[in-house]
C-alpha cells in the first residue's frame, strides 16, 4: 500500500503525461506538492468551523486524520483530501440554536455513519438506483436550495455587521478570479479571505489578546455528541450533496487519470461517511472531498495519492498548536460575511450546473414545479414541528423535490400527461 513507483526521473513531468496515483515524485517535490494542498483546503476547511463555533484546531485535526483514513479504504486509489462540508452549515446552526453544539454533533454523527452505510450498499449494488432515486433536476435543486438557504444567515450574522469590510472583500475575491490564472485563480477564496483581514486590520475590527495568550504547542479542544431524535432529520438531506460530491470527484479524478474509478465510489462514500462519523465524535466539523484540490492536481498532473499523504501529516501537526487556531478565529464577521456571500452562491450554482449536464428539460411541468417549489420552502426557510421532530427549509425543500417528481412522473404514466406543455411557457 505504501509503494509507490518513481515516475520517471523523479523530477519533471511530461506535457502529455500525468503522475498517477500510484506514482510519486522525488520526496522534496512530493512534501512540497503536499504543502500546495494543505494551503488549497485551508481558507474553505476553516471557514465551516468559524462560521459553526465549532473548534477550528479539532476540526483541522481531524481533516488531516479523516484523510488518511480516506486514503486507508481507498487502498490508496482516489487522490483527495477530506475538508470541511460546506453542506452541514445549515443543519448545524439549526440544531445548535435549538439544542447546543453537543446536539448539532450528535447529528453529524449519525449522518456520518448513514453515509458510510450508503457506501456499503453502493459497493455492493451499483449506482444505478441513485440515478433513478435523484435525477439531475432533482439532485440539482437538492444541492442549490442548500446554498441558497443559508445566504440569509449569513447576511444576518456577519455580512450586516461590517458591510464595508464585506463589501470589500466580496471585491477582492471577484478581481482575484478575474486577474488571475492557475494556483492563484483555483486559491482565489483564500486571497480574499487575506485582503479582507487585512483591511479589518486596519479599520480596528480585529483582535490579537487571545492570539498572544496561547501556546504554541497543546492539544485542541474536545467535545462530546448528544442526540436529540428530533434534530435528525434536518441533517438527512445532507447525503444527498455528500453523494453528489464523492460521485464528482470520482469520475472528474478518473476523467483526468484515464481510468474508470466508478467502482471506488462505495469505498469513498464509506470512508467520507467514517472520517465526519469520528471527527463529529470529538468535536470536529464534519468532512467532504475538496474540489479546490483538484484544482492542485490539475495545475501540477500530479495524483500522487503519496502527496495527500503528506498533505493529512502536516495538518496534523499544525492542528497541535492553539496559537495557529487562535489566530484564525480572529478572522471578523465582515470578512466572513464577504467571503460567505461568494461560497453559498457557489454551492447553487453547482445546483444548477446539474440541470445543465443532465440536459434537463424545463418546459416540461414536473421540472419545473420541482425546482420551484423546492427552491421556494428553502429560501423562505419554512419550519414544521411534528411531534418531536422539526423539519426546516432545507429537509421540507428535498422531501417536495422527490415527492413532486416522482409523484408527477406516476400521475404522468397512468393519465398519459407527463409530455404536456407547460402551463408557463409563452408567459
């Protein structure tokens, strides 16, 4: 398992080839590469615990940790690193504003080990019943009313308490994009979480006491899960983005490297599943496959799983010093806001993306009312207490996308109405 071939010399890549992920490059190239990845994850990985109050140091931790193990079940075939799930923001603010932190835990657990279940039955079934289950319009607004939810949160919570720091830094990262090319284009994110703490900097809006009082080297902060049954269901639509992810990075890694890893997708929702089950049992944020690291691969041909291996050890051990966590979480509220505003709008747009390769079809009536009504309860963020459970916007607006589809798709067959022109069209 921990064999890997030398590619080539070592030392140079050919413009027509790739290092593949059994290979490796010389090991000051391969620890550098893996430091290239460790700076791709870390504005994204930490903005999930600032934004959750979760502990940034564990949740580092145990991004390094749940990598490794990623790259264990994987038998060291799909290259990638386990961040931070942007997907859980919601579910995890809600619960813990009904709850606590213990509770908000308890549910990424479970969903943790969900999906980790899942894997085992894709591994052993296919995938050919998810497409069934989710087609693209349907997997498509699951993953947009997920982004689109959250933008009033975030506008409430951070944006509004320093809108020109926001402002800016929202600016920043749009002209990053825009200028530049390459490593600097894929970490534009990163950039402008820079520039805009920079500017908080000067305009008196951060904080360095508690960054001065920390040690530079100690455990992180642990906390326990608690459970509250109720909670449950406002993490289950979750699945579904982690699904939609570990299938993206899969086939775009075995686009990129020539080869079908479709039979890996079991194994990496498993592992994904496992990694958020032990670190949400600490007291970590729970943990996805990173596309800003693909970003890496692409720019270096370099899918050396030996990188990543590299990438787990050395955020392990920035995780062990408090001062590093500290520093981070002096990042304010108008830089969060800024940066918060660019990634919740990103998550819809990897929603509509969907639509657009799965060639959806909106003059047909089910996808239409799919899409809208699901997109509307999300963004309305409606709230339905039954019993002991509480259902939010994001698990109302999954539960209509399956119930509309599916259930217009078995009227449609019985009445022969399902190709019927929409009602909308030549509005």
């Amino acid at each position: 398992m921990f064999r890997w071939s030398l590619h080539g010399d070592g030392r140079t890549v050919a413009a027509d080839a790739i290092v593949a992920p059994g290979e490796r490059l010389t090991w000051p190239r391969t620890i550098g590469i893996g430091a290239q990845h460790v700076i791709a994850m870390f504005g994204a990985t930490f903005l999930v615990p600032l934004l959750t109050g979760f502990p940034t140091s564990t949740t580092l931790l145990f991004s390094g940790i749940g990598t490794l193990l990623f790259l264990v079940i994987t038998r060291n075939r799909v290259p990638s690193y386990l961040g931070s799930s942007f997907a859980f923001i919601a579910p995890i603010t809600a619960a813990t504003q009904a709850d606590s932190m213990g509770a908000a835990l308890g549910g990424v657990l479970v969903t943790g080990l969900l999906l980790a279940a899942l894997g085992l039955l894709v591994q052993k079934v296919g995938t050919g019943w998810i497409g069934r289950l989710m087609p693209p319009v349907v997997m498509g607004s699951i993953v947009a009313l997920i982004g689109l939810n959250l933008v009033p949160t975030t506008y409430q919570n951070n944006f509004s308490k320093a809108p020109v720091t926001a402002t800016l830094t929202l600016i920043a990262i749009i002209a990053c994009t825009a200028l530049f090319r390459g490593m600097l284009g894929r970490i534009s994110v990163l950039v402008g979480v820079v520039v805009g703490y920079l500017i908080a900097v000067a305009r008196g809006e951060v904080s360095f006491q508690k960054v001065a009082d920390a040690p530079w080297i100690g455990l992180p902060e642990f906390h326990a899960p608690s459970f509250d049954i109720g909670l449950i269901p406002i993490f289950l639509p979750v699945i579904v983005v982690l699904l939609a992810e570990n299938v993206g990075h899969v086939t775009s890694v075995g686009t990129m490297t020539g080869k079908n890893l479709d039979h890996m997708i079991g194994r990496t929702l498993t592992a994904d599943g496992l990694a958020t089950a032990l670190s949400a049992t600490f007291g970590g944020s729970p943990t996805t496959t990173y596309g800003e690291n693909i970003g890496v691969m692409s720019a270096t041909r370099v899918y050396s799983t030996a990188a990543y291996w590299v990438a787990g050890i050395v955020a392990i051990g920035l995780a062990m010093s408090p001062k590093i966590g500290e520093l981070i979480n002096t990042i304010p509220p108008g830089v969060l806001g800024g940066v918060t505003f660019v990634l919740y709008g990103l998550i819809a747009i990897v929603g509509f993306r969907m639509w657009v390769d799965g060639g959806v079809d909106f003059s047909r009536p089910k996808n239409q009312l799919t899409a809208g009504v699901a997109l509307v309860i999300a963004i309305a963020d409606l709230h339905w207490q039954l019993g002991g459970f509480s259902f939010t916007g994001i698990a109302l607006g999954t539960v209509a996308a399956l119930a509309i589809y599916h259930g217009m798709s078995q009227v449609g067959r019985l009445t022969g109405t399902d190709a019927r022109p929409s009602p909308l069209q030549g509005a």
